[in-house]
C-alpha cells in the first residue's frame, strides 16, 4: 500500500522544503522598455501622417467615373449627346430635300 500511514506530517515536509527555495525576482520591464515603447510609438505614428492630401485624388476619381460611365453599356454617354442634337426627323432632312 502506500506510506501515507507511516509518514503522518509528509504535507509539512513538503511545506518546508518549498519554504527553502529561493523566492522569485519581482516581475518588472526590462531596461529601456518604455524608451523602446515610445520610440516605436513615435515612428509608427510619423509613418502613418504622410502629407497626402485627399484633393489630389479628386482627377483620377473624375476619370474613373467617366470611364464607368461610357463602359456601362446603357449608352448614357451616347444619350447625353443625342439629346443635345437630336436626329433628324425624316431621312430626306439629311440630304437637304423637302
């Protein structure tokens, strides 16, 4: 069986022999961590303002919106100047007879 019974303060022994060994340093930062910290706070902060401002975008959103619209196929581009100049009404019109 075991030797639980022969060994009635085990738990003490146990107890005592924990107590000698040495305590754990207290847990802290290392050397220059906050300066560390800091440091990749400040770059990563720089890198994210790059003087990009947003009007300059403005041209190529302007043609990429009149390239959606004359490759959309319902001919809006084409609508848009026929209404300007209207066809005309009977094909002699177009040939300058009455």
């Amino acid at each position: 069986m075991s030797d639980f019974a022969a060994r009635p303060n085990a738990d003490e022994e146990w107890e005592d022999l924990l107590r000698q060994l040495p305590a754990p340093p207290a847990a802290g930062p290392g050397p220059y961590f906050y300066s560390r910290v800091r440091a990749r706070i400040e770059q990563q902060t720089a890198a994210e303002r790059l003087p990009v401002r947003t009007w300059l975008h403005w041209p190529a959103y302007a043609v990429l919106l009149s390239a959606l619209l004359l490759l959309s196929g319902d001919d809006a581009a084409l609508q848009s100047v026929s209404a300007i100049n209207p066809p005309p009404s009977s094909p002699e019109a177009s040939f300058g007879g009455e």
